[in-house]
C-alpha cells in the first residue's frame, strides 16, 4: 500500500467554509473516493491554511486518474477550487503533489 501525504494553502478567509464543506462532503464523492482506491483519506488544517492531506492506495497516478474521470469530481473540483491559494490553473485534486516520504515507523 502506498502512503500518499500533500500540502495545499487555504485561503485565510475561506477557513470556516471550508471547515464546513468537509463536515459534509457529499455522500456521492466519499462513494467514489472509496471505488477509486482512495483509503484511509484524511485531510488536517491549520490555523494559517496549511492542508496536509493523507491516504493510503494501491497506485496513487491511477486512483488520481480514476477520481478525475467522475462525474461527480468535476463538480466538487469546481465548487472548491476558490478555496485554495496557488492552484496555478490547476484544480486542486491536480495540485496534490506527494511529498516525499523520508522516515515511516510501522
């Protein structure tokens, strides 16, 4: 199993309503994350913005690619892409980029 960590930004002013969308997200894309290889997902937020995502799949480039061909994606891509700072064009499920994993204690 792969394990997968990326950093996006928050908009400051975006922080609540965020916090909010994600005490929600609709029923349709947890399905699909979980029928993609989406595992053990989880995002962390600070104060500043700093998002740390999480998760764990087989192939990351396929479950991203697999995520990006529904439906139901594109439209959470566009609602929350104003969330974020630094996207560069991209939406923000393209600007996951993972970090390098440089020490794992099992």
């Amino acid at each position: 199993m792969q394990r997968v960590c990326f950093l996006l930004k928050v908009r400051q002013d975006r922080l609540d309503e965020y916090r909010e969308r994600h005490a929600a997200v609709w029923p349709e894309m947890l399905e699909a994350l979980s029928a993609t290889g989406w595992h053990n997902y989880s995002l962390f937020l600070r104060e500043d913005g700093l998002l740390v995502g999480y998760l764990e799949t087989e192939d990351f480039a396929k479950a991203q690619s697999a995520m990006a061909a529904t439906e139901i994606n594109a439209r959470w891509q566009a609602e929350m892409g104003e969330f974020f700072e630094a996207l560069d064009g991209e939406r923000p499920d393209e600007a996951m980029k993972p970090l390098t994993e440089v020490f794992h204690l099992a």
